[in-house]
C-alpha cells in the first residue's frame, strides 16, 4: 500500500509542477496587461524586464533585437538604459544570472544599438569588473564562472576600445546583411508589433512606445534628459521595424549623417524619420 502510494505522488509530482509553472504564467501576464493599462509603462520596458531575469533560460534573441531597435528611439532609450543601470549598481553572486543576461543584453546593444550606449554604461565598468572573479559549477560540471568571466571582459573591451567597438559593430551588420541575402528568409512584416505579439505582447501598444511613428518634424533637434543636460538629436531613416532578420524578417535603416557607424539593419525603400541620441557639445 505504502509503495502505491509513493508511486502515484512521484507520478503526480510533475503534473502539479506543469500547472504551478501555468499558474505562475498566467498571473506574471495578468501583471503584464494591467502595468500596461493602468501605468506609462511600454512593451519595451516589459520585455526588458522579461529578458533579464533570473529563471534558468537565456534571452531570447528576437527579444533582444526587438529591444536593440527600440533603443533608437528616444523614450525607448532611456527607459531601456534606466533598467540596465539598476541591474548593474552592483554584482549579486547570489543572482549571478541578472547580472549575466543584463551583460548578455549589454553586448547585443553596444554592437546593433545606438552609438551612444558605449558612453552611458561607462560608469558600470567597476560592477561588470567585480565578475572577472566570478565563480561557479554547477551539478552538471558546467563552468558557468569561466562563461560569466568571458563576457564580461568582452564588455569592458567594446566600452573601452573604440576601434574594436566599430570592428564588432561592423561585423555584426556583415553577418545581418548575410542572413538577409538567405534566399528563405526574404518574407518581410509590416511592423514591430508583430514581433511583440510574437514573444506573448498581446496587449495594446502605448501611444509612446516605438511602434507609434508619429513623430513631430518641426521640433528642435534637442531635447532635455532627466538630469536636465542638454542633448542633441541625431536622424535616422528608418524604413521598417520588423523582427529579427534571422527568422525571417528584414528592416530597413539607412542614416542622413554618420554613415561610417550605420545601424547593422539596412536597405533602401519606404523612410520614416525616427530621433537619435547623440553627445552633447
């Protein structure tokens, strides 16, 4: 009796496991659709939120390059950095993961984002060097110490080398180009919405968020950030948001200045004006 009674709880063991993980699914998107209703946060910042926290998975790459497209756009921007900041104050060995999915993240923005992400995370380089000593196995003899080490030398090198900074962002838009030219993956959307409600956004898009293009053309080119600094805004052309080139989707992105530093996803056809983020004089 005893042993079919510890048959049927192993057996029942995993069925209650599936329904908590639901349970815990279907709440975390109740969360999500009443953020999005009833406060000013955008689906970027929410899937910011998502990427980079401490469950065991890596960051989706469609995530990332939905994440990396919405940087150029100045709310966007500064919604995006204001997350990382916060993950970056200091280094929990206890959640090493936060801290190595918002690296993860790092790197995917210094080398497909904005120029100016290099010069906002300088003032992280001392947390991102506490990792260099990281340590860690886990039961599977996985060296995830020697993982976290890596790329956090990789960061510090793209925020403190400028020419290598060009170098991978250079060879990030080559590898982009490539996949594009892939003869199957050539069936192009329509707008970056669809790469939201992709990832499980079926929400309504906030009037502030990337996928709303209606951008004033007779502003100023400057604008004030939170501290009050006086910054300029560099233009792009950007023809299209779509999802990440590599599962089938292109966008189209060319600049009026700094052609040397384009933005990795590029063509020719259908432009939109969209805000940059540059220094300040």
């Amino acid at each position: 009796m005893a042993m079919l009674l510890n048959k049927n709880s192993k057996m029942g063991s995993p069925l209650l496991h599936e329904f908590k993980r639901q349970a815990s699914f279907f709440f975390k998107e109740k969360i999500k659709t009443a953020r999005l209703a009833l406060t000013d946060v955008t689906p970027t910042e929410l899937l910011t939120e998502e990427i980079i926290n401490g469950d065991l998975w890596a960051p989706d790459t469609r995530a990332m390059g939905v994440i990396s497209r919405a940087a150029f756009e100045v709310d966007d921007y500064w919604r995006i950095v204001e997350i990382l900041h916060k993950r970056l104050i200091k280094f929990d060995r206890k959640n090493w993961r936060v801290f190595y999915k918002t690296l993860l993240l790092l790197e995917h923005l210094l080398t497909h984002g904005p120029l100016r992400v290099a010069d906002e995370f300088q003032c992280d380089k001392d947390a991102i060097k506490e990792m260099s000593s990281f340590q860690f196995v886990d039961e599977k003899g996985f060296n995830w110490g020697s993982s976290v080490r890596k790329l956090s030398e990789r960061i510090l090198e793209l925020l403190e080398n400028e020419q290598f900074l060009k170098e991978e962002r250079a060879s990030a838009r080559k590898l982009t180009r490539e996949i594009q030219g892939f003869g199957s993956f050539s069936q192009r959307s329509s707008s970056a919405e669809e790469n939201l409600k992709a990832l499980g956004f079926r929400t309504r898009l906030r009037c502030n968020s990337i996928y709303n293009h209606q951008h004033n053309q007779e502003k100023d080119d400057e604008f004030m950030d939170s501290k009050g600094k006086l910054l300029h805004e560099e233009r792009i052309q950007i023809h299209e948001y779509t999802s990440h080139p590599a599962l089938g989707n292109q966008e189209n992105i060319s600049r009026e200045e700094y052609t040397a530093e384009d933005h990795p996803f590029c063509d020719d056809h259908h432009h939109t004006t969209v805000p940059l983020l540059s220094d300040a004089e």
